[in-house]
C-alpha cells in the first residue's frame, strides 16, 4: 500500500477505512487548513459524509497517472497515525480543468503534526523519486501569507520565484521552484 517511505514516514494511499475517512475530515473540516487552499477548494470540509467525496475526486483526478502523480496520505511509522497529505501532481491550469505540464509537489498537515518536519521529509522524498524520473523542475505554490508553507518549501531548497496566476483558475500565489539536480 505504500507508493514511498523515508526513515519516519510512509506515504501511502487514503483508503475508505473509518480511521482514514474520520482522518481526512478531520484535516480538510479546519479553517486554519482550508484558508490556504483556495476560495474554489470547496473547503472546509463541513459534514463527514464529503470525506468519501474528496477521496472519490483525487482518485478520478490520479486514475491515470499510476502512482507517479497523487494525493497521499502521510503516515508516521512509528505510531500508523496520519498525519496529512502529501502530493505530487501536474498543475491544473486557469480552467482548473485542463492539466499544464508543470509539476507541483504539496502538503497538508493537522495541526498536531505541525513543527514535526514531517511535510519536509514528505516533500524531499517526492522531489527525489520525481527527478530520478527525469523532470527538470517542480514548483511548489503558496497561498499569499502562508509563513509555514513558505518556510517548507525554503527548507526544500525551493527558490521563490514571484507570484503567478497560471494555474487553480488564475489565483494569485506565491511560486517556488527547484531544479533536478545536475
């Protein structure tokens, strides 16, 4: 079930499972998450039942991308507690609709993960495996004003590249990118 592990976590698929299902709302249902994520993210979350909506929308988004492209959960090793999600996609574009060809690596942490270095490691262990592929550059997009998020993608050794309004229907949001190494 696993798509990747480093030394503390597992990135692996969300499943239907109460535990995962009870997670994901968890996550997804709070406004110091769902501020971040954009005013068409259909977030927060407000009723349980749309857990298995969200699920059901990244695996129709994935279906075709095998597990090179995703939305993961991220799961502490130690414990089997899920601590957030960690992705690895192509960048829908204005529309939201049409996929670009750029490469965007996330996360999202509860906030009882937060300050762990756990979307850190997450990320670099994507970056890793996606440039092993071949990609020569991932970007990481922040919503304006997200000290956490920047600071991860700063520990990722992410260069801020400005704001853009190329992809998620235009929205303005702070761009980092990193090149594959050489």
């Amino acid at each position: 079930m696993a798509i990747l592990s480093t030394p503390r976590l597992l990135l692996r698929h969300w499943t239907d499972a109460p535990a995962d299902l009870t997670r994901l709302f968890d996550i997804y249902s709070r406004p110091e998450i769902a501020r971040w994520l954009g005013a068409t993210s259909g977030l927060p979350l407000t009723d349980p039942a749309q857990a298995v909506d969200r699920l059901a929308s990244w695996r129709r988004r994935h279906a075709d991308h095998g597990d090179r492209y995703g939305t993961w959960a991220i799961e502490v090793r130690d414990t089997g507690v899920v601590v957030g999600t960690a992705m690895l996609k192509p960048l829908p574009g204005r529309d939201e609709k049409i996929l670009t060809g750029d490469i965007e690596v996330g996360w999202h942490l509860h906030p009882d993960a937060w300050g762990n270095g756990y979307a850190t490691e997450a990320a670099e262990a994507l970056l890793d495996r996606e440039f092993a592929t071949g990609t020569p550059l991932v970007h990481a997009v922040v919503a304006p004003g997200n000290t956490a998020s920047t600071a991860v993608a700063r520990r990722l050794g992410m260069t801020h590249v400005g704001r853009r309004t190329d992809w998620y229907g235009g929205e303005e949001l702070e761009t980092f990118v990193r090149h594959r190494p050489a």
